[in-house]
C-alpha cells in the first residue's frame, strides 16, 4: 500500500430518496411496501457517514454469498452478523458467477440477488454493495467471466470491446442493486463501490473510472460511491465521492502465527480527509491460505482475538469510523470457483468459520460492536492530546467528541507486538474537574497483559447516568423498564473502577460479587472499585433515577446479547447465540441457538411476564436484578452413518486407442483476440473453444513413421503460482507420465508406436481456475495444452479436445458454470443422484491402485437430523501417507471440494445444509484422478463439526 501522497478531501454530497424500513430495519416485506412515504439521506462528513442526520460509525463484515450455495443458509449468516453488532454487510457481487455466455444473466436459484437483499432488508443490516466488474476476490479471473478471456481490448481500460462487455453486467446488476438502496427506501443498500483495489490514474485509467461511475447513476444508483483505492481517485477525473484504504498489516503468512508486524497509524491519512471520513473498505479479518499451507486455523490465530483488540482499537485511534473486516465469513470455493494457489474452503480464518460456527474471534468483533452501538459519540471525534500514561512501555491515544464532549482512551503497547505484561496509571482531564490521575483507588492498577489494548470511556452519558471514567470497557447499554442498564466488562483478574456523578449520594446495593463504593462528597462523584471475575451486579438509585450495573470478565461479557424490537432494545444473557426478539403484549418471544443446556436470562420491562424460546414456553423466575432466569435445552444428540457399499468405475475410456471422439471439438482455429497467444498453431487453448472451467481432454492423432524417440507437452495451468495444476498424458494407452510444472519431454518406447498407423496421445489437463486480473490481462492467460512436438518425426497432430459438455450453453444451468468439468464420469452425469451405478463393481476404502486413470466411486446415506437442528457436517478424506491422487467431491450433484493427498491441507470438506438432504438419502460421488502408478482413495467418512439447538430453520 502506497501512503505517499496525502489524500485529498471533497465536498459533502446529500443524496434523497423515498421510505427507509422503520425501527431497526426488521419489518417484513409486506411492511415495508405499506410504508408511508419518507425522505431519507445518506451524506457524509469528515467525521463520518450521516444516515436521516445521524452520525454514524459503520462497523461491517465482508460476506460472499456466490462462496455460499443454499441461499437458506445466507440468513444464518446476516443473522449472526447482526447479532454481532455488525450494522453492515460488505458483498461482492461476482460478474462470472451469473454470466456463463455473453448476453446470459442469471439471478435465480443460489444467485437470487434479489432474495438476499431482501435478507438482509428483514435482517436489519445495511449493505455495502461492490459489483465490480472487477472484485479480485482470490476468485477464477477476479470475477471476471471465462467468456470475456476471448475478447479483444485491454481490461479495466476504455476499450470499446471491454466497455460493451462491463456494461451488460453493469446493467444487469444495477437494476437489482437501485431498486434495493436506502435512498430508494425499499432496502439497505447503502453504499457502492467503484472497480476494486483500482491504482491506475493515468489518463486512461481515470476516463474508465468516471465512465463506470457515470454509469452506475445513469442505472439510478443513488447513494454515495466510494473506492478502495488508497491515495487514487481523491480528486480530478473519476473522482470518487468517498475513497477509502485496504489494509492488511499481518499479510498473509499463516506459517508463522505469533509473529506480528508493526501498527501503521492513519492519523495523517486522517487529517489529509478534509470532507470525507476515514473509510477502510477492507480491514484485515482473516488471511487466505494456500494449496500445502497451515490451514486455516493457523490463520485464525495469526488474526485472532488479540490482533482485532490491538489493530482495529488503533484504527479507531486514528479516528476512522467507517471500517469493514475482509473476511467475517468466507465460505467455501466450491466448484471451479478460486483462482489458481487458493483450494476449496475460503473459510479466511475469519470470525465464522466455513461450517457457520462462531469462534473467539466472533467474540471479540462483539465486544466491539456493542461498544460502538453503545458509544454513539464514537462516530466524531476528534484527537486531542489529554491523556499521558505513567509506563512508557504503553502509548495512550485521546479523541474527544466536539459537540457532546464524550472522551475515549485507547491504550495499548507502544510496541503492538510487545508481549509483556505492564501496569500504569493514567493521566486524563475531565469535565470540570480537570486533570485526575485513574485509578483513584490505593493499591489499584490499569494492566495491558501482552498483545492487548482497550478503549476507555470519560465524561459519557450512559442513559440518564453522568459517567466520569471508567477502566472497565463499555460493552452496552439500554434503557428499559424505567431504569439504565450498563454492561462493563475486563480481562479476569484484573482492576476495575468505574466512578459516576450525581447530584447527591445515590443508593448503592451490590447484589452479586465484591464491589466497593466510595462517595466523594466534595466532586459528587460516586467511585466503584472491583476486579473483574464473573459477573458483578451492583444497582445504584437515585430519586427516580435507577441503574443496574453489570461489571464482567471477558468470558462472562461474551454471553450478552442485545437485540433491537419496535419496542426498544432487549439484553439477554446465556445462550450460544440469540437471534430476534419480538414483544407482544406481556410475551417476548425469542429465537436463538443453543449448543448444550444453558441459562437464559431476560433484562426487560417489568410487565414482560413470559418468554418463549424458538416458540416453546420457557419457565422463569424473577431474580434480585429484576430480570427473568430460566432454563434452555440443549440439542439432541446426533450420530452420524458410516459410509459404505462403494460402487467404482473406470472412467478414463479416452486413453484407449478406441475411444471415439469423432464428435469432440477440433483444434483448428487459426487465430484469437487473446493477447497471451503466440502465434503458435494449432490453438490448443482451451478457453478459445469455450471450456472455461475444471479438466479438459486432448486426443492428438498422427501416422508414426518409427522413428519417433519421445514428445515434449506443454501445458498452462498457472503452475508459477504454485497452484499445483498436473497434466497426465498416454500414447497408445501406455503411460507417459505427468507433470506439474507446465512442459516435459516424455520419452517412447519404439514397441508403443503403430508404424503407419493412427496414433493417439491423450492428454488430461487440470485448469485449476484464471489468474485474477490486476492490471496486465493476466487473466487471459491460456489454459490447457499449449504445444506438442514430436523427437525424431515431423508428423503432424491433429488435436480434438473435450471440457463440460455444452461449454458455455449449461445443460445444468441450476448448478451453473463452475460446478463440473470434462471428465467422462462428468459427462456422463456419474455425478448427480439420480444416476444408477447399480451395475458397477463393488468395493472399500481405502482403495489403492498403480493404474494412472480417473476412477470414480459411489455410495449413499441416509440422515434423519431433528429439523430443528443445525448440524454442520463435512465429508473426511484421510490418508495414512500421502499418494499421488486428487479428488473432485460432489454431494447430491454439486462439487463441493477437490483434495490432493500429496499436497494438503484440507482434508475435510463442508456439506452445505440445503445441498446436503438433513432428512433422507444423499449420493456422495468421488471422482480420483491417480496421477501416477501410485493412486487410489483415501478413507472417506462425515463428521459433524458442531450440533446446535436452533431458531434458524
């Protein structure tokens, strides 16, 4: 990331429009087409974005749902965000995924845009929408469309040819976008971002910016459009109405998950915004990982719970209040969809992992996202220089508020990746009291114990109560049922004081755990002292005036949940997570998921009496704090079946000599638009005869004279990026051999050879996806079998070539463009369910061969999950040594992984619920390409990943 030139600021652009969903933005669909017509806007300032007039701090996560396909599941998904705190939802809409031919658009199905928009509309998120053309994404092309690899005219350029194909998509997806924007007030969309990661601002590149934004108006998209283009764009040509950084300060080497790099402060980028506010379109949430890397896991550590506390803190420091984590779910590449170096699961090491399970890292984005909720003031301020810590081992950052005078203390290690444990005091200055040093307490300390940060709170209003300071974070807090709620919380062990205002000396009653209260007469201010274990409860009274205070650890803060109702906010506390909350008379009926029996407790008015849970009654009790405690069922447990009764197949009939392929495709196009061609004939590319995706086939036929000693492939397979692409190749059905790097010369063997007769080399090649487009055209990079040269003979080869049947025109439209490739079985429809594999041979697994081919296997099961619970599971492949072999995996027709047993890591494959049948039989198709004499396939079996009690369904 280039931060050479300082951005340059703009003017504030109002934007009006129609009706906005009313209250938290929950209403259903029918509802919001009565709505009474509005006006809402979407403006923004230096500060922040400004929704009705409203400053407000966007705290989003990125989501793909094209990495997601069973459009029930995209729900649980915006649901958990929501619950999270997340009031935003950042989507990549992929040009590829909906456009297998030029001229066809799909947004049915699993690309039903429309529904989840909708979603998200029900939900109550807002969505950040980025439609390209280009998205990068680690995706195949960067979301380009195979079909647009044979055009002419440079990409992401004013190309005539280029311009006329960005604009079908642009069109196309527009149309569904404006009619779903806050400004139109029929939905949440809203922001909208121009190009992506776009650094070009030569002339050219700045005419094709403002193109594509003159664009998007001209298709009535009416909210602001922003970039995530660093220092470019600001200003002049295609200038952006709200630019925005990427930053990913950790990279991308999960190999090494402790080692952490440096915290860049934005504080100059900050002041360079004149009328714009700090906006990260990407923030790190997660990193990719690679074919034979650590796994995912090594990545959610490198960017675990610790990273967000330190480095999205120091982004608040810096004073952004616009920032979006890339990824917070990331899903799956199921199919064909990744580009070349990424393999099936794209699950990010993100805060949701791929089976849509919540890890510690959810947590801590919760923490977060309350506070922010919690903390409106957050949303402007400005930094001042008020705070000094006593141990210069730590570094305090102040911001106040400019108009209500809130304060915020964001301390941490000077050093981000300091790992020691250190104490201090702090010196603050607070509303008419001036400077104070905190904690007040004798024998009481402020600690940052290793890689942590915390923000602190000054002179807030909390509800109707005057906070002082606190050194406890805030993690929410609500008016409801007469009195204040405020929830703060710490790391266990550690000191906490918490010091309010008042009048006079208020009631203080502890009503859980070791509090004590000092009254200071003289200041009147009330001061709490405590350490953070559990849950404390202490309420404070007076007059009329009433606050419950809940001081927690960090384990017992991770059990709030806050929900938003057309009657005001409702705080629970125990479940695995909660979902909605809905009041009715004296009935608040939840939903939410449990993961073992657990607690529920209910903060909320006095004549709320009854509670339902997933639409069961729940039994309560009211307790000391007024609330209602009751008791949650766990799930069921659930036992998974044993995978048996395999059927196998041959399925490589092009070796032979005798295979037919009269009806394949002839190589024999004599030129193309693609720039990587070299004017090498034949074209054996096999994009330029329409196969964009998954493996292809060449049979080469040519008169042997005898004299022929060996023959030199070369195939193009992204091998450079250490994608681990193959090709195997045959003559006369004997063996040649296979090759990752892209060109051999296999030697023959004279007994091979039909001396003045037909001859056949067989080619399998494996297209492991496009390279993303940066700015080169890199993704027209061929594919396929580039060139064969015969040692020894000038014979010529004729080449045929097969990939998916019907190439760009899909027999399975429903599955799509990226699902299946040009294998036999493929072809033959071995992968989908309703295909009879009766009259196959029997066998078990693990099955070992030395035949290089393509095998394919077969079983079913049946499941009979509760259907009110969710049950993650995923197919395992386990080998006891590695072996030369990959594997294509499809469940109920869909291809939903591809393993390679000698390169790793991923060994387990999620089914997604919607693709897998929960209640009945499913057909598990496993096509293993032996790539040497010593293939096969692993042991193959479900596990379930989690087992949840849930409101989803």
């Amino acid at each position: 990331m280039s931060r050479s030139n300082r951005p340059q600021g703009r003017r504030t652009v109002r934007y009006a429009g129609l009706t906005l969903l009313a209250a938290a933005m929950a209403t259903t669909a029918a509802a919001a087409a009565d709505a009474p017509a509005a006006s809402h806007t979407v403006t923004y300032d230096r500060h922040s974005l400004i929704i009705d007039g409203k400053p407000t701090y966007i705290w989003s996560g990125s989501f793909h749902y094209w990495r997601l396909p069973s459009p029930e599941l995209w729900k649980d998904v915006l649901q958990k965000m929501k619950a999270a705190g997340f009031n935003a939802v950042e989507i990549y809409f992929d040009w590829g995924y909906h456009s297998p031919k030029r001229g066809v658009y799909d947004f049915t199905g699993i690309r039903d845009v429309d529904r989840l928009l909708d979603m998200a509309r029900d939900v109550g998120i807002y969505v950040i929408a980025r439609p390209g053309p280009y998205i990068n994404a680690e995706t195949d092309a960067g979301g380009f469309p195979g079909w647009l690899v044979n055009t002419a005219g440079k990409p992401r350029s004013t190309a005539p040819e280029y311009t006329a194909a960005y604009r079908e998509w642009m069109t196309a997806i527009d149309a569904i976008l404006a009619r779903h924007q806050v400004t139109d007030g029929r939905g949440t969309v809203l922001l909208y971002q121009v190009e992506n990661e776009f650094y070009n601002d030569s002339d050219d590149g700045r005419a094709y910016m403002q193109a594509l934004e003159d664009k998007a108006r001209a298709d009535g998209i009416t909210v602001p459009l922003f970039g995530n283009h660093n220092t470019n764009f600001f200003d002049g040509v295609g200038k952006l109405d709200m630019p925005g950084y990427d930053s990913y300060p950790m990279d991308f080497d999960c190999t090494r998950p402790e080692r952490w790099n440096s915290v860049y402060d934005f504080a100059s980028e900050r002041e360079g915004l004149k009328h714009t506010p700090l906006f990260f379109p990407e923030y790190q949430g997660g990193a990719f990982d690679v074919w034979g890397g650590p796994g995912y896991e090594a990545c959610r550590k490198l960017t675990g719970p610790e990273f967000e506390r330190v480095f999205y803190e120091a982004t608040m420091a810096s004073g952004s209040t616009m920032q979006n984590f890339y990824m917070t779910y990331g899903g799956i590449n199921w199919g064909w969809l990744s580009s070349p170096g990424v393999y099936t699961s794209y699950d990010y090491g993100a805060a949701i992992t791929t089976s849509r399970q919540l890890t510690s890292k959810y947590d801590q984005q919760k923490l977060l996202g309350y506070m922010i909720h919690a903390a409106p003031s957050l949303a402007r301020t400005d930094a001042v220089g008020s705070a000094v810590a006593e141990n210069r081992r730590l570094r305090v950052n102040a911001r106040i508020n400019p108009d209500d005078g809130t304060r915020f203390y964001i301390l941490r290690h000077a050093e981000a990746a300091d790992t020691t444990n250190d104490a201090t005091h702090l010196s603050i200055t607070l509303r008419d009291a001036g400077a104070i040093r905190i904690p007040q307490a004798p024998g009481t300390d402020l600690r940052v114990n290793g890689r942590d940060s915390k923000v602190l709170l000054a002179d807030a209003h909390i509800g109707q109560q005057d906070l002082a300071y606190s050194t406890s974070e805030l993690l929410t807090q609500l008016h409801t049922g007469g009195r204040d709620i405020a929830v703060f919380y710490g790391r266990d062990g550690e000191d906490g004081e918490t010091v309010l205002r008042y009048a006079g000396q208020p009631e203080v009653k502890v009503l859980d755990g070791q509090v004590a209260s000092a009254w200071d007469e003289k200041a009147h201010m009330l001061r709490l002292n405590y350490r953070h274990h559990g849950l404390s409860r202490v309420t404070i009274t007076q007059g009329e005036h009433s606050l419950l205070l809940l001081l927690g650890d960090n384990e017992a803060a991770t059990r709030f949940w806050q929900l938003d109702t057309a009657a005001g906010p409702v705080l629970l506390r125990g479940p695995y997570l909660a979902r909605s909350a809905t009041p009715s008379g004296d009935t608040l009926a939840l939903t939410g998921d449990t993961d073992k029996a657990s607690e529920l407790e209910v903060f909320a008015a006095p004549d709320v009496r009854t509670v339902t849970w997933n639409g069961k009654p729940i039994q309560t009790s009211r307790t000391a704090s007024t609330t209602l405690l009751g008791k949650l069922d766990g799930p069921a447990p659930v036992t998974l079946p044993t995978l048996h009764d395999w059927h196998i197949a041959n399925s490589a009939p092009e070796i032979e000599t005798t295979f037919d392929d009269h009806a394949w495709q002839a190589a024999n196009k004599t030129s193309t638009p693609n720039p990587y061609w070299e004017h090498q004939l034949p074209i054996l590319d096999s994009d330029d005869y329409g196969f964009h995706h998954g493996h292809v086939w060449y049979r080469g036929h040519f008169k042997a004279t005898g004299k022929e000693t060996s023959i030199r492939l070369s195939a193009s397979m992204g091998v450079h990026l250490g994608n681990h692409g193959i090709f195997t190749a045959w003559l006369n059905g004997h063996f040649l051999g296979n090759n990752p790097s892209g060109s051999q010369q296999f030697p023959i063997d004279p007994s091979w050879l039909k001396k003045g007769g037909d001859n056949v080399v067989a080619v399998l090649v494996e297209n492991t996806g496009h390279l993303q487009e940066e700015h080169n055209g890199a993704f027209r990079e061929m594919r396929g079998l580039m060139s064969a040269t015969l040692q020894g003979s000038q014979a010529p080869i004729a080449w045929k070539l097969q990939g998916n049947v019907g190439g760009e025109d899909l027999p399975d439209p429903v599955r799509g463009p990226f699902n299946i490739g040009g294998l036999y079985g493929e072809r033959k429809d071995w992968h989908l369910p309703g295909f009879s594999d009766a009259a196959w041979a029997k066998t078990t697994l693990p099955h070992a061969t030395d035949k290089p081919g393509v095998d394919w296997y077969r079983t079913t099961f049946t499941l009979d999950i509760p259907k009110n619970q969710d049950v993650p599971i995923a197919l395992r492949i386990r080998d006891a040594a590695p072996h030369h072999y990959r594997a294509i995996i499809f469940i109920n027709g869909w291809q939903i992984g591809r393993y390679i047993s000698d390169v790793g890591p991923q060994t387990d494959f999620e089914l997604p619920a919607g693709l897998l049948n929960p209640q009945g039989k499913n057909t598990i198709a496993i096509a293993a390409w032996s790539t040497a004499q010593d293939g096969g396939l692993g042991e193959v079996s479900l596990v379930m990943q989690g087992n949840y009690l849930t409101g989803h369904w």
